[in-house]
C-alpha cells in the first residue's frame, strides 16, 4: 500500500478530489485543527528537488510510522502540502479497507453463522448429556438384569459344595447368555414421536392424490354395488343360486365357515391375478372410467379450474363423511328421542335373548333372518318405497335422524320465526338498544357495525336495507378514479335499500364515516356484472356501476353472493325507473 502511495504526487489546488477530513472515520490526532492556507504552486521543480523527493519516497516506504516523523523533522524541505497528502490517502484508505469489511460482513452473514453455530453446539451438548445418561442407566440396570450369584457359603471343607456351586454359577451363565438378549427387549424406554413434515399445496399433488383415493376405494365401492345387485335380483340366476346355498348353510350351522372359505376362495383369486391371469367376475358389469392423461402445460385459468374441481370433489367427499358420522353421534346422544328408544328396545331385547337362549341356537336364529332379510324383505322394499317408508325401521331412523348442520339450521329458523311481544310502540323503542333503528312494520331493528343504519349514511329512518340483503353482502369498492392505493381499494359491505345503495367502509380509522359510499338508485346510468380478473374462469364475482360522479365505472368485486346482489339490485333499479317514468312521462 505504501508503494501505491508513493506514486501519488499532491498539490494544493487537487485538495477537492479526496473527501473530506470531516466524513471520514477516525481523523488522526496528529493532524493541526489549524491548517494555513494552501496556495497554489506556480514554479516547476528542478530535478535535483525531484531527486531528493524520490529518495525521501523510497526511504518513507521502507521506514517505520516512527523513522518517519523522524525524517520530517530532519528535512526542513518536505512540502507540507505532500505530508497532508500523504495522511489524506491514508485516511481514505482506512476508509474503504472499513467499507470493504463491512460489506464482508453483510455478504457473509457473520452473526446468523454465529448464531447457528451456538445453536449446533447446544444441540451437541445436549445428545452427549443424553447420551452419557442412556450409559449410566444402562450400567445401572446390568447388574440388575444380569443373575446374581449365590452368597459365599462358608468354607465347609468338603468338594462337594465347591462343585454345585460351580455347576450353579455356570447354569447361570448359561441361561443369561441364552435369554439374556431377549430380556433386554422388554426394558421400558420412552417412545420417540417423529414429526412428519407438511407438503407445500400444489395442484399437481392435490390431483394425484385425489386418485389415488378413488382408486384405493373402488374395490369397496365394487363389492357394495355387487351386495346390492345380489338382494335387488339384478341376476335371478346368481341370486337365486346364492339364497340357496346361503340357507342350506345356515339351516345346518355353516354360516360362519361359509363366509371364512369364500374369503379364501376371494385371496386364492387374487393371487392368480396377481400372478398375470385375467379372472373378472361381477354380478354388476364394470363400466371403465376414460383416463385422462396428465397434461404438462396447463394455462393458470386451466390449473385453477382443475384446482377448483379437486376441491369440489373433496367437499362433497368430507360432507357425506360428516353426515354419516354426526347421524351415528345423533344416534347415541337422543338428539330424537323416538329414534333413539328402538334402538335401545331392540338391544334390551337382544341381550335377554343373548342371556336365556343357548348360542347354537341364538346364531341359527340371527343366520335365517339376515338371509330372508337381505334377499327377500329388502327386494320387497326396494321394489315398493310407500311399504319401505312405513314398515323399514332401520331405513326411518337413518333418514330421520338429523346432522349437527341441519339442527342449526332449524334452530335458527325458530329463533326467526319468534316475535317478541310488543307491550307499545313507547316501550318498544325505549328498549332498543343504542344505535338501532327500529322497523315500524316488522318489528325488527336495523342497525350496523358503527351504530343505527340511517345514521350511518345520514339518511332518513325510513330507509332500510332490504329483507334480501338484512346482514348486507361482503365485497371491496374498487374506485377506479382514484390513485392512491387507500382509496382504490376498501372493503366493507354492501346494502341496498328503497332508493339508496350504500357501501359502508370496514375501515378502522376515526374518518372511516366519511369513506362510506352512497349511491341514489335514480343516478345510476349502467348496472351490470362485471369480472375483475380475466384470468380466473367463470363469469366473475362483481358489479360494475356506472353513476354521472365517477368518470371510470365503480366496481363492487370478491362478493361472494354475486347473482343474489345482482338480482336483488336490479329489480330495485327498475321499480325506481318504472316509478320515475311513471310520474314523468315526458322524460
């Protein structure tokens, strides 16, 4: 670096190319705060000056920081201006050496290395302490597990005692050494719990996995189709055959060995197709599904649309799942009561019969009417609804019996249907709750997040939300005039009164009143459906609006009920219409 230095050659008016002293870190301490004032040299210098400044350079580059100041002191004819040079290049060079490590530092992530080191450290401290305690219980329990030796007799003299003691100790050893691995598998240890990782979602995963839960539950759905095509008769021949041979096991007792042979008889065919052979047999023909194969490029909309029936599938999948078990939970908790009553008869009634009839007997008896009911009762019932709908006792007590969803829904229709008893009109909005507005004809009060509804959007009391939109909808304004993000985009809801649509703002701010939005019926121009995203398939979920204030139309998108919002707007616009044209004919 010194050597760089040398080559450098410093006047007083290139002062202005390096930075200043002020900026730099660290300025050192024997630099004067009083610096005179450079003036700019005009004469050149004669060579033999030349020659001794280059002997001053190669002597300062091999000196040290102190045969330097001494070398100052001893020539009288070293230019200031140099010496200021030569301490300005150092500065500056010290200041981007710091740079330079600082930036080393950010790119190398010094403290998140030290960080993870600590923690890996840690970690290693902590498997040797488990480690070591693992060897200390271990050393522990040996000497319990291993067989203890007989004490010491005493002395006694004779061969006899020394040789059963011998023979004793090696038995011993004997049996250790032979069992001794197998008692050391019924040693307690706490049981290790792996954490098994989560998949990112990905459509592709989605898909595949989908299928693979067809495809893993079609032999079920193949054997349940083929039970109910052998007690509907859908072949008289295959049915028949069955019913008889079914019987004449169960008049004999062979009901139980029946089922364990064609048991081995379905294995024993599985086998062989396994091992190449081509046996199908169904009562039911197998209709082949078409396999679509997977396409690599897919467009977004494409994998969106395949997301989206993924989703769907596994849905209805989840909800029928969650029926069938809230109906058994139903069942056994006497959600109805009159449901729930035969099924406890007819367990009273067959643990009596378990209790005073003998189990050859009692199974004959189970045997004969699990036939005639799966062969002849049922084909009756299938055959005839009005007889299933009156005489089938399990098939009333799985249709009556109610899901968790259905009763909430009928909880919430008897809650609705409930009118409170007005004792006046004085009491009755005396006791209102604060910042409600009261329905004159129904009754019911209207009232929203911020307080009563006419006063939110400063309009008469006579204006309420519709009956179709009490609770308003859910969506976001997109106001297309305006730039900044804040007022591009709010969220809220959306209601719909008799000659107003108003939009009050979710927002959380003191001014969030004055980011409400209404919008007389009458002013409307242009009302239609609009989609937000061209990208995403289907017909969009929003309403474009078009009003004589807005230059660009407004847009009411992400609602969920769109067509309802839609519908219910519409029609409300045209009354408005028909009324105006109505009374001004001439307009």
């Amino acid at each position: 670096m010194l050597k760089r230095l040398d080559k450098i050659r410093f006047r007083g008016q290139r002062r202005d190319e390096f930075l200043d002293l002020a900026e730099s870190p660290n300025t050192s301490d024997t630099e004067c705060t009083e610096e005179p004032v450079m003036k700019p040299r005009i004469s050149v210098r004669e060579p033999e000056e030349l020659r001794e400044v280059e002997g001053e350079q190669q002597s300062y580059s091999q000196a040290v920081p102190g045969s330097f100041s001494a070398a100052l002191q001893d020539d009288p004819r070293t230019d200031l201006n140099e010496v200021k040079g030569h301490l300005e290049v150092a500065l500056l060079e010290k200041h981007f050496l710091q740079e330079e490590l600082r930036k080393l530092k950010e790119e190398s992530n010094v403290d998140s290395l030290r960080q993870e080191l600590e923690k890996e450290r840690c970690r290693r401290i902590e498997l040797e302490q488990k480690v070591n305690d693992a060897l200390r219980s271990r050393l522990e329990d040996s000497p319990s597990q291993t067989p203890k030796a007989p004490p010491p007799l005493p002395p006694a003299g004779s061969g006899t005692d020394k040789q059963k003691d011998t023979l004793s100790s090696s038995f011993l050893k004997w049996v250790y050494d032979r069992f001794g691995v197998y008692i050391e598998d019924f040693r307690f240890q706490p049981e290790e719990t792996a954490v098994e990782t989560e998949e990112p979602l990905s459509a592709k995963r989605l898909t595949e996995n989908m299928r693979r839960l067809k495809r893993g539950f079609r032999p079920v759905t193949n054997f349940m189709r083929n039970l109910s095509a052998l007690s509907s008769w859908y072949s008289a021949y295959t049915s028949g055959i069955a019913f008889i041979v079914y019987m004449y096991a169960a008049w004999h007792g062979w009901a139980v060995p029946m089922f364990l042979f064609l048991a081995i008889v379905r294995l024993s065919l599985n086998y062989l197709i396994a091992r190449g052979w081509r046996i199908q047999w169904s009562i039911v023909p197998e209709v082949s599904e078409p396999v679509e194969p997977p396409k690599e490029d897919l467009t977004v909309s494409e994998k969106f649309q395949l997301v989206l029936d993924v989703a769907q599938k596994a849905q209805n999948l989840f909800g029928k799942m969650a029926n069938i078990l809230e109906k058994i939970k139903n069942l056994f908790m006497w959600v109805r009561p009159e449901l729930t009553q035969k099924l406890y008869i007819g367990l009273w009634v067959a643990f009596i019969s378990s209790c005073l009839l003998p189990y050859k007997l009692l199974g004959f008896i189970i045997a004969m009417y699990a036939g005639i009911k799966f062969f002849i009762i049922d084909f009756i019932f299938k055959s005839c609804p009005k007889l299933r709908q009156r005489f089938d006792t399990p098939y009333i007590i799985w249709t009556n019996l109610p899901t968790d969803l259905q009763l909430k829904e009928r909880s919430s229709t008897t809650l609705s249907r409930r009118v409170p008893s007005a004792a006046g009109r004085g009491s009755l909005s005396a006791a209102a709750p604060l910042g409600v507005s009261r329905d004159e004809d129904g009754g019911r009060y209207y009232s929203t997040k911020r307080g009563a509804f006419h006063e939110v959007f400063n309009l008469p009391e006579s204006e309420r939300p519709l009956t179709v939109c009490e609770n308003g909808w859910r969506c976001c304004l997109i106001n297309r005039d305006r730039k900044t993000p804040t007022d591009y985009i709010r969220n809220g809801v959306l209601y719909v009164t008799e000659n107003y649509l108003c939009f009050e703002s979710s927002s959380s701010r003191s001014g969030s009143s004055k980011r409400n939005k209404v919008i007389k019926l009458q002013d409307i121009k242009e009302i239609q459906k609009y989609k937000v995203l061209s990208v995403l398939p289907g017909s969009g979920m929003g309403i474009s609006i078009a009003t004589p204030s807005t230059q660009k139309p407004m847009v009411f998108g992400a609602m969920m009920h769109r067509d309802e919002a839609f519908d219910a707007i519409s029609t409300q616009y045209n009354k408005i219409l028909a009324m105006v044209t109505a009374t001004n004919p001439e307009t």
